[in-house]
C-alpha cells in the first residue's frame, strides 16, 4: 500500500509541474469586484457571470447612460486601478488548489494576461492572499507583446507548462489553436463542442448559468 501511494504521489507531483493559471477569473475574483463596484456605482444589478470578455463594462456603462468616452474610462478604473483590484477575495478553493501544490513542493506559475504596469499590484495581492506564491512566479503582460493574451501564451511555452486553467473561452481558444498545451476552461456555459483539438480541452462549466469556483480542478488533482 504504500508503495501504492508513493507512486500515485510521484505522479501527481509530476503532473502538477505541467500546470500554468491564470489570474483574473481563477485565482482572483476580480469578476465579482469589479461587478460589485459597478453595481454600487450605478445603482445596477449585474452578475458576475455576465463578464466574459473584455469590454463588458463598458457596455454597460452605456446602457447606464454613460457616453462612450465615459464608459471606457470607468472600464479602464475599475480593471487597472491598483487601489481596486486589491481588494479582489480569492476564487474559493483557488487558495486550497494552490496550497496543496505548493505544500508538494510544486511552485505553480502564474501566467496573466494584465497589462505590464499592474505586476507591482499583482504581487502585492498575493503577498496578502496567498503568501507562499513567490514574485518569481508571478507573470503579467510582456512590454514587447502588445496582445496580452499572445503574451500569456508564450510564457506559458517558455516555462514548458502543458496544462492551463483558464476562465476565458477567447484565450482558451488562442491557447488551443496556436499550441499543444491542455486546457482546463472554467465557464458558466458549454462554450465548445466536443471533440475540440484532440481532446486537449476540459470544461467545467458552473450551475444555473453561474462560474463554477476551483472545488472542481481541486479534486481533479487532489480527490
């Protein structure tokens, strides 16, 4: 039995140093503050879920009556102000996911696609938040690479990561089309048809329309 059990802990550890996460979405809720902030804002009653690309507040801004100009620049607030994004909780069973990992000795990479200027913020929320993630680990958008999502996913091939958690079904389908890596997509809808690039592609899609939290990916790699 315990040889058993050394095996199956070698490969988990072995498996777990395939994996790349994203920010925003899995790590972060950032989805749930910057909704909450918007709503408080503008007396509105939107959901999280409602946020699946980029642009989504200014969309509503408009529909609050905001002028374009205006809606951009309460998108530009709420998505990459230092003051605001700190304040994002964890993705519930985000920090239990990566604890686990790193508790194995697996130092997980953090690959987003935010804008080069916000890495000092980014740092500094997991100095709060999850405190064994060290800065090393942390990746934002590349100065040189203008499209952050171009930018996450060549980071991801730089450090050798076959296996990606996602919330983003744009950048998942930017990772799927343009390398071989996995990707583990969590979604509040079926965004794609099976079976999609060899089967390289998970999704976990939430209940009654709603994102489903890391429990999931949790227990795929943990029971």
């Amino acid at each position: 039995m315990f040889v058993e059990r050394l095996k199956s802990k070698e490969a988990l550890i072995e498996t777990l140093r395939k994996v790349s996460v994203d920010h925003d979405g899995v790590i972060s809720d950032t989805r749930k503050l910057v909704t909450d902030e918007f709503n408080l804002r503008f007396g509105t009653s939107h959901t999280p879920d409602e946020i699946r690309e980029w642009g989504t507040v200014i969309t509503w801004g408009l529909e609050a009556g905001l002028s374009l100009k205006e809606a951009t620049s309460q998108d530009d607030e709420l998505w990459y102000s230092q003051d605001i994004l700190i304040k994002a909780d964890p993705v519930p069973w985000a920090y239990e996911f990566m604890h686990e990992a790193y508790k194995l000795g697996v130092r997980i990479p953090i690959n987003s696609s935010r804008k080069p200027k916000l890495y000092q913020s980014t740092a500094e929320w997991y100095a709060k938040q999850l405190p064994f993630v060290i800065p090393e680990q942390i990746h934002v958008g590349l100065k040189d690479i203008p499209n952050g999502e171009l930018s996450k996913l060549w980071m991801i091939k730089i450090e050798g990561k076959s296996i990606h958690v996602e919330d983003s079904y744009s950048q998942a389908r930017i990772i799927l089309d343009n390398s071989d890596i996995s990707v583990i997509l969590l979604a509040n809808k079926k965004f794609f048809t099976a079976p999609y690039h060899e089967g390289r592609l998970t999704q976990i899609v939430g209940k009654n329309g709603q994102m489903p939290t890391m429990r999931p990916v949790y227990k795929m790699f943990f029971g």
